[in-house]
C-alpha cells in the first residue's frame, strides 16, 4: 500500500516549455505552456498584438473586421486568452470590450512582443 511513487517527481519537477513559434520575431526562444497557448497558433497572436495596441479595449466586431476572420472564430480564440487571463472584458452599453491583461501574465518574463 505504500505510495512512494510520488517522491520521485517531486525531485524533478519538469516544468514544460515550447518552442517560440516563428511568427513571434522576439523573446525567449523557449515559452512556458501558458504564453505558448496564447501566441501558439498565429491568428490568435494577431489577435493579442492588436489588443497591445489599442489602448481602450476593442469588441469582437472590431476585432472580426480588423483580422478578416469570423465572428466566432474570434470569438473563440478570445475565449482561449480568457481561459490564461490574458485578456480580460468589461461591458460597455451593450457591447463587450476586450483588453489585453498584461499584468496578469507572464509576457514579459517570456518577453513577447506586442
Ligand atoms: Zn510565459
């Protein structure tokens, strides 16, 4: 009944990490799964760097218009960044606006250009 397996792991704790995708041009060459979720696919990328940009926030229609996806592709790509609190949403009227969470996250550690 002994559990001893549980010991070995603790003694190596791997922290996995992935490779930088090539359409981030700077930063650690290595990412940690939680910024590699966030920039891992590229139109998701494209997504966060226009949110780096726009300082007041920015709703799925804009950001639908901007990037020639669809509505609910965005919209579930935003619902990845959420799931990493990368980004985070208010209401405004009747719309909800997106912001990147810079804070909440590890990108400058992992130093990814926005
Ligand atoms: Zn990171």
């Amino acid at each position: 009944m002994a559990k001893k397996e549980s010991k070995a792991k603790e003694t190596h704790p791997e922290e996995k990490t992935y490779k930088r995708p090539t359409w981030v041009k700077s930063g650690e060459e290595e990412l940690c799964p939680d910024c590699f979720k966030v920039v891992g696919e590229r139109s998701r990328y494209n997504l966060v760097c226009m949110l780096g940009k726009a300082k007041e926030g920015m709703t799925v229609g804009e950001l639908t218009s901007q990037t020639k996806l669809r509505q609910p592709t965005v919209t579930h790509h935003l619902q990845i960044l959420k799931s990493v609190d990368a980004v985070a949403s208010t209401e405004r009227g009747r719309e909800r606006v997106y912001k990147l969470n810079r804070d909440a996250h590890c990108f400058e550690e992992c130093k990814i250009p926005f």
